[in-house]
C-alpha cells in the first residue's frame, strides 16, 4: 500500500527527521544542567489522600488497560502481542520481528486507561524495572486526547512521570526524566524538563515513579521523594487518563538515531528488552 504523503510537520517528513536528530543535543543539555541528579527532596506525604486505583497485574484487564494505538509508531510498530502477565508483572517486550505483523521491524506496545480510568487531580504511582537498551524508551505518563497547538496547558497536558531515554548516555547512572508538555507536539510545541534525576539501578531493580497533581502544581517523585514541582503552563483542570509505553527512536517505522539512541546500535545481549511493570497506584484526596 502506497504511503499518504505527510505534512510538513508530520515525524516522516524533513522538518520530523530534523526534530528527531536535535531532539539528541538538546536533551544531553538539560541533562548536564540539572547535576548533580539527586532526590534530595521531601518525603511523599499522602495524609488526606485514599486509594481509589490498584493494579497488581494477576492478568491484563483489557477493559481497563487498552492499546493506545496499533501499528506503525515512531521508528517501530505497536502490536498487542508485545505485552503478557508474568511473575505478577505486566511485561512489554521490545525486539526486532523479521515476520511482524506490520512487516520486518521493531514490535513493542502501548497501553492506556482512557474511558475506563480517567481522573482530575491525585496522586499516580508506578513501581517498574526499564528495559535496559538503547534507542527506546520506557514511559509512565498521564493525558488526554485534547493535546493539540492552541489548547492552553490549563485543558489538556502530558505528564511524563517517568522516562528512560537515557540508557546510552547515562545508563550507569541510572537517569530517569519527568517532563511536562502542552500545545501540541509540532509548531509551537510547549515542553518543560522538570527533572532528570538517578533512580536505583533501574534497569535491574524496582523503583516508584510517582506525580502529585493538584489544583496549584505538580509535584514529581522517585521513590517516595521528591524531584521537582512546576505549575508550567498552568496546571491542568481536565481529566487525564495514565498509559504504559515503550518507544522506538526513528520515523516512519525506520530506526534513526535520536535522543535514545540507535536500537541497532545496541550490543549483544541487549535486546530483546523488556518494560517490567510491578504495580501502578492511585490515591484521591479525601472529600
């Protein structure tokens, strides 16, 4: 089947290639200047607050967690068939498929709670190990579909929670990002790093990612401290739904080297690469 022409904007197109090759020095430069990386922050504080989301992953519930999205994404595909229940964790499974269902490529997933689980407000929690490998990255986040150029950051937001794209740089010291974005995601794209900071070994090991969003700002954790707070574009009064991802660098379906990295960059053993997710939370204030 014959491609339909993108617009300017569009990842596939020169003005998408040339965004996708910055996106590289541009995040290594917010890195450097939030050394030294630390949660040195206050402790996370919940009195007031109550539980109104548990999953443990026994089983996927499709009703709850749904694909965002099917086929061509980025520089690989999605395809349900990457994600599975094992050893109480759900397990998104990154790697190259010679007979995909989309064709040769790299296959992982995305899941989101739209419809089923939105929320305005609380606090969002994940407890999950990050697919050690370059060229992907790994996400906890939270929006909803209204992220588009002319909606304030007031109606419609991305929370980044937690992102590893940062294992082929700084894969030793364990960094994680925690963004905000708004605006859309092409001309007049709005985005702030709230903090890159060192989780423990989280290629290896559980750690929590964690926003506490409220009326006045937000409020971002890593294991129960926090890493920084922004109110960045106004804080966000509409709903928003969480999602669990894994992405390729590239456009088009085609591997390019970007801010991760280059996935067939990667040395032996690394792939295939797995999202391991534990458990994700969810606590409202009281009343």
């Amino acid at each position: 089947m014959k491609k339909k022409k993108g617009s300017i904007w569009s990842a596939d197109s020169i003005f998408g290639r040339f965004v996708n090759f910055m996106a590289l020095p541009v995040h290594e430069a917010m890195v450097c200047s939030k050394w030294p990386w630390k949660c040195k922050g206050a402790a996370l504080d919940l009195t007031g607050y109550a539980p109104v989301f548990e999953d443990t992953f026994e089983k996927l519930d499709e009703s709850v967690w749904q694909a965002h999205g099917e086929g061509l994404r980025k520089g690989g595909y999605w395809d349900r068939g990457q994600a599975r229940i094992e050893d109480g964790c759900l397990k998104i499974r990154t790697e190259y498929k010679e007979n995909g269902p989309c064709g040769p490529g790299y296959y992982s997933w995305g899941a989101q709670t739209t419809q089923a689980f939105e929320r305005t407000y609380g606090y969002f929690e994940a407890r999950c190990i990050l697919p050690g490998a370059q060229g992907l990255w790994s996400a906890f986040w939270l929006t909803r579909g209204g992220v588009r150029r002319g909606v304030p950051g007031t109606r419609a937001a991305e929370l980044d929670v937690m992102e590893s794209p940062l294992w082929k740089r700084h894969g030793r010291e364990g960094l994680i990002s925690q963004n905000i974005h708004y605006n859309g995601y092409s001309a007049g794209h709005r985005m702030r790093n709230v903090a890159v900071v060192k989780a423990v070994r989280p290629y290896e090991r559980f750690n929590t990612y964690g926003v506490k969003w409220t009326p006045e700002e937000y409020v971002f954790y890593v294991n129960g401290r926090e890493t920084g707070r922004s109110r960045f574009g106004g804080v966000c009064g509409e709903p928003l739904y969480m999602l669990l991802s894994v992405e390729v660098d590239g456009v088009g379906g085609v591997p390019r080297a970007g801010w991760s990295g280059k996935i067939t960059k990667n040395k032996a053993g690394a792939m295939p690469a797995e999202f391991v997710v534990d458990s994700v939370r969810v606590w409202e204030r009281d009343g």
